[in-house]
C-alpha cells in the first residue's frame, strides 16, 4: 500500500513509523514532512494547509490511504476534498473538525448534552464581554474562538488582565479572524490529562493516557508552548477517572456529534483537568496531539494502520486497540529562545536509537549536502519506554543528553510531577 501523510512534525514523525511497522505498506509519501524523516517517507514539499495542492499531488500519485495529522488541513476540509477522490482517509470532515475549530462550538455542545466543563458565555461583541467581566471574579479564562496555534488562551489573574485580553482578540487583532469571538469561562483546578481516543462515530477506544508539559522552563514556569515533553501513562487517569470519562464525557461526545450529524471518525483528543467535583473537558482536539502521540505510539502494541482504516470505513468495533503494560517518556530538545526568538540552522548530532528508544524528528532540514539543519523551535523528541517510569525518564534523558546542536535547550524535569503523583 502506498500511504499519503499530511503534516511535518514529531507527531507524523511518530506516526509514520508505526504505520510502517506493517508489511503492507509499500511506501509513505509526508506533506510537508521535514527534512529529518527522509529516511522514512518521501517527503513532498506541499504545506500542509495547501489544500489544493494536496488534491492535485493525490490526483497524480498512488495513494490508497491517507491520513491527515495536523488541525488546519482538518478544519479547512482536507479530508472531505481526498474522500471525494475516493481516498479513504483517517480523520474527521470538516463538519466534525469543528469541535476543535470553534470552541464557541464546543462549548455550546458541551453545554447541550451535559457535558461537564467549565461554564462559560460567548461574547461577539466586546462591549458586552467587557461588561460581563465586571460581574465575575478573577482568576478567570478568555479564549479565542478558532485555532490559535494553541496560544489563543488566556489565564487572567485580574479581572483588568481579562478585560485587556478582551481587547487585545476583539479589537487588537491579535488572533486574526480566531479572536472575533471570544470564550469566557471559569477557572478550573486539578490536575491535566490528555486522552486521544480513536473513534469511528459508533465506538470509542481511548489510547493509554498521557500528561502534557506545556509551560517552557522547568517547575511549569515561563510562556506557553505546544508542549516541551510528555509521560504516558498520566497517574491521575486511574480506573475510576477512566470509566467516569467513558460514561459522562467520551461517549456522550461521540452520541452529541452524532446527533448534531456531525460523526467524528479519527482521533479525538480529550483535554481534560480532573476537578474536585470530577473530570471536566479543558478541550477538544480534532487530532492526535503533539508530543502526546510521541509516547502514546510507542506504546501500541496493535497495528495502526489497522486501527486506521477500522476508523474510515466504521469497523473500530472489531479491532484490537492494545497498549504494552509500560511507561513513555518524551523529552522535547528545542532551539533555545522558544517559543519566542530564536536561531536555527545549526548542524545536528543525533545518537543511535535502540528497540525501547526513539528519535522523533520536529524541527529539521536537510541542506544541500545531505547535513541535517535545525529549523524550528521545537526540534526533536527524545522518546524512551521502560517498566517503570523512572526507567522511562532516565533513558529519556539519557538520549536527550545525547543529541547535540549549538542551541540544544530542553526541560529537566519531565516527569518529575507524574512520578510525585504516584508516590
Ligand atoms: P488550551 O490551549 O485550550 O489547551 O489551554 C491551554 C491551557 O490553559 C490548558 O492546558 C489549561 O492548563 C489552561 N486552561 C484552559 N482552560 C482553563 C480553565 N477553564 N481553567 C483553568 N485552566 C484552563
Ligand atoms: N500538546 C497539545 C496539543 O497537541 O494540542
């Protein structure tokens, strides 16, 4: 089989060598990819926004499956262009990408089939949100209605912090057409937990949880990134969080989709922040999420690509989703200065990788003499499994250490909350 990715960073990394553990697959072309999986795929430089671009290369190549990874080919229909080519795909139609690309949507669902989250009003115009604000208290969450690069939310300390963030998404422009309606919701505490579930619009499989590090500098200090490392699985998910997820918020999602005839076939991420009065939904992804997928792949056991294709044509009822009985961990190395400013273009170093350890190329290109070049801010992840999650985290870090680039920067404390919850 000849397979089509859409997107370029650690997450395709990480999903194109699980889908080419199965025999069948004969070759994977990545749009765009980068420059570090050229050992994997053939990677096509088409952005992966370029929709049309994306629809004449798959017009003129061999491709019997597709999977479309990032949020925006998603939300802008990615998926309904390829199917009308008679390509079956993995991930959700437009209309169902919505649930991550409004979160003025997602709330509104959340709040028609009593899905529990944080409760919120939608405001289109600012005066009104403004004036909204004097009735609240702080702290207090603004957000931007569309994708916003995951930077489009706002925690408030003040109720003036909240107005200015108000103004900032509704007057200043500085979400584009994202920020012309805001979201503003109550601040909510506990602990965080990523569930990516595959779904096929009748069953849900949830993949082994995970915990996300979004904050830049060690302690949960500094700006917000798209992630700086992750563990899997995440302690707070016990068996009891688990289930309650299942009956009141997994299900229920899928049900609700359904019925508004929106069905979700793919990955949904669940975001989800375990509060004293029981887990809530902080987000809905349409998507697998980054670096989430870089310890949640390494732990399957069942064929993605199985999995995959049971979720296009409406069969995930009778595939295994299996996980190894293990811990992940994954150690993001980016160029020092992100999420902010910072150089690229460095040669990189990377160590050999073993049968528990992995090599997830982000950021990189390759130049004109075949040397391997930072380009990005985030550039790779270094990914181990172990028994335990401290093995987990020392092989990690023992990669991490391993990898070298002028500006080589990475968290140190990876897992260090994980392994806290669970003493
Ligand atoms: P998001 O981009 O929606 O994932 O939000 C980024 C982060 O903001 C989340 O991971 C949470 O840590 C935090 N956050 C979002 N909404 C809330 C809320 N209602 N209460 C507390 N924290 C929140
Ligand atoms: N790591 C969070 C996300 O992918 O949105």
């Amino acid at each position: 089989m000849n397979l089509m990715v859409i997107g370029g960073g650690g997450r395709e990394h990480a999903i194109i060598k699980k889908l080419r553990e199965n025999p069948d697959v004969e070759s994977i072309y990545a749009l765009p990819g980068n420059g570090g999986m050229a050992k994997d795929a053939e990677c096509v430089n088409i952005g992966a926004k370029d929709i049309p671009a994306i629809v004449e290369f798959a017009k003129t190549h061999p491709v019997d499956f597709a999977v479309v990874a990032p949020d925006n080919p998603l939300v802008l229909g990615c998926v309904d262009e390829l199917q009308k080519l008679g390509i079956p795909c993995f991930g959700p139609e437009a209309k169902a990408a919505i649930i991550e690309g409004s979160k003025a949507f997602s709330k509104d669902l959340m709040k028609q089939y009593g899905i529990p989250t944080a409760k919120y009003e939608t405001f289109t115009e600012m005066d009104k949100a403004l004036q909204y604000l004097d009735t609240q208290s702080a702290p207090i969450v603004v957000k931007a209605d569309g994708l916003a690069l995951g930077k489009g939310v706002i925690i408030a300390e003040t109720i003036d912090d909240a107005k200015q963030a108000v103004q900032d998404m509704m007057a200043g422009g500085k979400f584009g057409k994202s920020g012309e309606c805001v979201v503003i919701e109550e601040f909510l505490t506990g602990p965080e937990v990523s569930v990516l579930a595959f779904t096929d619009g009748n069953v849900v499989k949830p993949m082994v949880s995970s915990m996300d590090h979004k904050r830049a500098l060690d302690g949960d200090k500094g700006l917000n990134t798209g992630g700086m490392g992750t563990v899997a699985p995440n302690p707070y998910y016990t068996d009891e969080v688990a289930q309650r997820c299942m009956e009141e918020i997994f299900l229920p999602t899928i049900r609700a989709m359904n019925a508004e005839n929106r069905t979700f076939r793919g990955c949904l991420y669940f975001g989800l922040m375990i509060t004293p009065d029981g887990p809530k939904v902080i987000e809905y992804n349409c998507r697998f999420g980054d670096p989430e997928t870089q310890v949640v792949l390494p732990l399957l056991e069942s064929d993605l690509l199985t999995i995959m294709q049971a979720t296009a044509n409406g069969t995930l009822a009778d595939v295994d989703v299996k996980f190894r009985d293990e811990h992940a961990c994954c150690v993001v190395v980016a160029s020092e200065g992100y999420p902010l400013k910072y150089d690229k273009g460095f040669p990189m170093t990377l160590p050999e990788t073993g049968a528990d350890t992995e090599i997830y190329i982000a950021g990189a290109k390759l130049d004109d003499a075949g040397t391997l070049l930072t380009n990005g801010g985030r550039v790779l992840g270094a990914v181990a499994r172990a028994e335990t999650l401290e093995g987990a985290i020392e092989k990690a870090y023992d990669l991490a250490a391993k990898v070298q680039f002028e500006n080589a920067y990475y968290r140190k404390d990876i897992g260090q909350r994980a392994l806290a919850a669970k003493a």
